[in-house]
C-alpha cells in the first residue's frame, strides 16, 4: 500500500506507480499487468478506482486488454510528442 497524496486522485497515484514498474522493466512487454481486484488489494482502493487506474494506461497505450485473459504491457511505448 502506498501513502497517497490529497490533492492527487488515487488512480493518477497508482497509475504512476505501474507506468513505472513498466519503465523499470518490473512488467516487461506482453506480460500480465495486476488485474482489477489485485490493484484494489495492493493498493487498498475501491475496485472502480483500479478500473480507472487500468483504463487509464489503456488510453495511454500502455497496456491492452485482452477478455478473458486479462490486462497486458503493450509491446512497445506509445510514441512521446
């Protein structure tokens, strides 16, 4: 679990928090990132805050969403500009 700040939303928080585990190397391309319910126990957010947190990345191009088999880490960063 993390310390969260006041004035940042949860979800930007975690999302930090996974955008750099990608950047570490911690999540490597086309590997599972934590599901919906494994962030909310990480973290201790409601399930509708991680479902933000992974809509988030998805939006970003970070990670994609395959049903049925769960959320993995996009083969390659989204282009910066």
């Amino acid at each position: 679990m993390i310390e969260f700040e006041a004035d940042v939303p949860r979800w930007k928080q975690v999302a930090e928090v996974i955008r750099g585990r990608i950047a570490d190397g911690t999540y490597a391309p086309r590997t599972r990132v934590p599901s919906v319910v494994q962030l909310a126990t990480e973290f201790g957010i409601a399930q509708a805050t991680a479902q933000k947190v992974h809509r988030g990345l998805r939006d970003e191009g970070l990670i994609y969403t395959e049903p049925g088999l769960g959320s993995f880490v996009s083969s390659r960063p989204p282009a910066e500009g």
